[in-house]
C-alpha cells in the first residue's frame, strides 16, 4: 500500500467538495460531512488547511483498519 502524504491535494480537495468518493469508513463518512458543512465560500485558507489535515489525520491514525485501506487506496489512486 501506498504511503499517505498531506502534500497529496486530495485531502483538500475532499474537503471542498471537489472530489466526490464514496467512502467505506464511517468515522471518515461523518468527519467529512462536519467539515465540509463547516467550510463555507468565505473560509480562510488556514481553515481549510486544518479541515484537510483533520481528515489526514484520521486516515493516518486508522490505515490499518481494512475500510480506512479501501479508502485510501480509492483516494490515492484517483
């Protein structure tokens, strides 16, 4: 598997809505929608950076877990 970067523009563009994935790990599932409910039109860039990183984050700590791999393997590869 792939190692996760926070260089990768996915996790920003997950955030923004940019990216439509249908996502397997529902912990990522409802973090997503809170912050993507979050991010409005008028939202700084250290918020949105701080939502991607959040979701990063959460994807890093649980790689291991088999739908947290299935989604980031669908992330990645892209």
């Amino acid at each position: 598997m792939e190692e996760i970067d926070f260089k990768n523009p996915v996790w920003k563009s997950l955030v923004l809505k940019k990216k439509q994935v249908v996502l397997n790990f529902l912990p990522a599932k409802i973090l997503l929608s809170r912050l993507q409910l979050s991010i409005t039109n008028e939202s700084k860039a250290e918020d949105i950076e701080q939502a991607a990183k959040e979701i990063f984050q959460l994807y890093l700590k649980s790689k291991d877990l088999p739908n947290a791999k299935k989604d980031i393997l669908l992330l990645i590869n892209k």
